[in-house]
C-alpha cells in the first residue's frame, strides 16, 4: 500500500499537519537507528535535524537552530539524491532551508515551513497515511508544541536507561582492592 518506509510519511504529516517538528524528530530517529546502519551523515539524520531546527527556532533559541540548520544543509546537499528519492524537490528544498537559516542568523520570526515536493506520489501516500490515523495527528496546545521536550512523559526512557544502567554494572569486573593479609 506504501512504497515510502512509514516512519517517514509519519514524519510528513507530523511536519505538515501539526507541525510538531519534534515529534518529526522521535519518528525519524527512531527509524534511523532501528532500519540503518546509522550513519551520521545520512539523509535521515539531515531531515531530522531540519526538524530540530525548526524546534529550536519557534521557541527562540536561535543559537541552536543555527548550528542545526547549518549541519543540515550539509547533509542535505551531499543527499540530494537521496532527498529526490523521497519525493522531495531537493534543489527547492535546500534552497528555501538556506533562506531560513539566514533569517535565523538575522533573529527574525519563526514562521511554518512545507517541504516542497517532485513527486506526486509521496503527497498521496502521506495524505492516505494522515487520513488512515488522523485523530492521533491531531494539532497540539502551542505551548506544549513549543516545550514538548520538557513536558512529554519519559518514564519509559528513563525506565530503560536505568535498566540498562543495571546490566552494563553486572558486566563491569569488580575494583575492590584485594584484602589485607
């Protein structure tokens, strides 16, 4: 029914119909490190960031939405291939995210941004995709779209870092200095 990997659509609808741009970041980094060999250059992570950006800049911290617009372009221009297979107009694309990161460097107003796209297809998929899980898209309160990352419930995160934390301290070889004779 998709030829584009779900998480991807996902990351267009959260980026185009809700515009949580960090959620666009959950959905796609948790692709990235689950179905790719995790490259730190990778198409995925140059979206990801994009999104990072777009997060940082409507919640006005510009310093960090530069240096992530920045990375992105990077990416963005060595994957323009990769950004044409995704359905995206890279040339536009990279074009109109250059503009925004000089309007970041020049502290202007955060607007809303759309990814223009080449193909036709990809607008159909994410709108079928949208369409098939539409009440969980739904727009979020502002405030919680602009501090999502301080707000959103973590306890499975924390749940896991700390189980983690527990088996890696099973692994490690005990330092205790050896008795006294």
């Amino acid at each position: 029914m998709y030829s584009f990997p779900l998480p991807y659509l996902s990351f267009l609808v959260h980026f185009h119909e809700s515009h949580d741009y960090f959620e666009c970041h959950e959905v796609l980094e948790e692709y990235w490190k689950e179905k790719t060999d995790q490259s730190r250059d990778s198409v995925w992570v140059g979206l990801i960031q994009t999104a990072v950006s777009l997060y940082h800049h409507r919640r006005g911290n510009l310093a960090g939405a530069k240096k992530l617009a920045a990375k992105a372009l990077k990416i963005l221009e060595k994957r323009k291939s990769e950004l044409t297979e995704l359905g995206i107009d890279s040339e536009a694309f990279i074009s109109q995210f250059e503009h925004r990161l000089q309007e970041i460097k020049e502290e202007k107003a955060f607007t809303e941004m759309a990814i223009p796209f080449a193909d036709k297809e990809v607008v159909e998929q994410y709108r079928r995709f949208h369409a098939s899980c539409a009440p969980s898209f739904l727009k979020e309160d502002p405030s919680y779209l602009y501090n999502k990352h301080l707000l959103r419930d973590r306890s499975h995160v924390l749940a896991a870092r700390e189980q983690s934390l527990k088996e890696r301290h099973k692994l490690l070889p005990t330092t205790d200095p050896p008795a006294n004779p």
